[in-house]
C-alpha cells in the first residue's frame, strides 16, 4: 500500500487507527469500489458485498447456527437477509444502541417471507422485529461485524464509534456472547491490509474475513476482550448509551450497599 505511512511494520506505529480508515476509504472511492451510501464515515458498501455473503453461508459455522448477532451497516444486509431465508433468529444492534431495549430480534418464524429483504434493512428491522433487553437474548452462534479493515491475523478496524466492541461486550456482561464465539467480517479484498494494525484492550479479533472470492480463516490467538472495560469509556459515552448507564448505576448501588454492610458490621463488631 502506498501513501499513508503503513508501507512497513517498522512505519506502522506511526499510523493511528483513522490514518487507516482514511485510507481504506480514499482507496475504495478511487478505485470505484465504494458504493452507496458511500465509504467516507462509515463500514464502506462495497461492489461484490452479496457475493460475500453468498460465500460466508458455505461456512460450516453459518450452516449450523440457529441465532446470530449482526451488525446493522449496508454492506452486511444481504447477510442478514440470507440468515432471514436460512430460518436464523437475528439479533441486530440498534444504531448507537441509544435504547435501553438496544437489540432487534427478527424471527423469521414471525416475518413473511416475501417481506425478508424489507426487513434486512435498518428500517424494516424496526418495522418488522421486536425489540429487546441484552438479558432477553439467548446465547448466539455466530457474530457478523463489519470492518473498515482488517489483516489476516484478525485485527480490525471499525468506523470509530466503537459499537461494535461495546456490543461484543455487553454481550459478554449478559451472556449471549462467549469469548470462543465465531466472529466473522465480510469485506472487499482492499479492505485487507497485509500489516499489523493498532489493537487496544477493548478491540475484538474475528474467526474470518470473507470477501466476494476467499473466505481467509484468521487462526487468531486470543485478541478478545473479557467484557466491558470502565476504563476504556468515558463519561459521556457512558451517558448516552442507556444500558451502560443502568450497568453501571447498578454497580454503584451494589458498592455502596457493600460499603454499608460493611460498616454496620464494623460498627457491631
């Protein structure tokens, strides 16, 4: 890769994580790759994102899940439109999950049929599914996130809103998510950088990257955060994001009725 400082590894830590997604995002609209509603800010849709699709369900971990959790972004409808026809639940984030119910569950079971491709998109997501609490959600059997990048040792990249870490982990908090989950992104092949990438503790590692041609396993080695990390948040994320507000609420109230326990304890002691 050329411009943008990420030619070499000794380069690399120089580069920080929005010098690659500008340049993912500046590759993919020169080379006529990006399309609607375009790359710049966003998980990039992509030419080739149904074919990708089509191929990450020739997955054997695809094939056996009964519920998947999936991002809510373009490229990926058509994922969550085949999981729809496959007869998987899907539980989708709700955008910037700015709701304490911060997931869409569609049952397919629930959807007509001919209304599976409307109910892919954001909008039908809303119209057609219900949603619900993070503890009203079953264990999953597969994730699907979207990427701005990613290598093949399973480093990724989002578009900088950090969701879909924050899902990972909510889902973790809550248990429909285990650390050993299938994690799988759906990219195009120039969105693969052969690089190292910044990682920070609360960035997740993904099981494949699946373009419309290869589907690349990762052979990750660990790269899983184990829940939400406090000090990776900050008080205004915190604040506009309902279910991390009620978490921690509810931490402090446990604190506190541990603090007072202990001082009427010391008191009769």
């Amino acid at each position: 890769m050329g411009d943008g400082g990420i030619t070499s590894p000794k380069h690399f830590f120089m580069v920080s994580k929005n010098e690659v997604r500008e340049k993912i995002w500046r590759t993919l609209g020169n080379e006529g790759i990006a399309l609607f509603p375009g790359a710049r800010g966003r998980i990039p849709n992509f030419k080739g994102a149904d074919e990708a699709a089509r191929l990450l369900s020739t997955l054997p971990e695809w094939q056996k899940a009964l519920s998947i959790k999936a991002n809510p972004d373009f490229p990926q409808r058509r994922v969550r439109h085949l999981a729809l026809i496959s007869g998987k639940t899907i539980y989708m984030a709700v955008p910037k999950l700015r709701e304490k119910k911060c997931f869409i569950r569609l049952d397919p079971a629930k959807i007509l049929s001919k209304k599976f491709f409307e109910a892919s998109s954001i909008k039908g997501a809303f119209k057609f599914g219900l949603p619900v609490h993070p503890k009203e959600i079953p264990q999953i059997d597969l994730m699907i996130a979207g990427s701005v990048a990613a290598n093949r040792k399973g480093s990724r990249i989002g578009k900088g809103g950090g969701y879909s870490d924050l899902e990972y982990a909510i889902g973790l908090e809550f248990g429909f998510v285990k650390e050993e989950v299938v994690i799988v992104t759906t990219v195009h092949p120039l969105q693969i950088v052969e690089e190292e990438l910044p990682e920070k503790d609360h960035d997740f590692r993904i099981d494949y990257i699946v373009t419309p041609t290869e589907i690349v396993p990762t052979h990750r080695k660990g790269g899983r955060p184990p829940g939400i990390l406090r000090s990776h948040l900050t008080e205004q994320k915190i604040t506009e994001v309902p279910i991390l507000k009620k978490f921690y609420l509810s931490i402090r109230n446990k604190e506190t009725s541990l603090l007072s326990d202990s001082s009427l304890k010391i008191c009769k002691g």
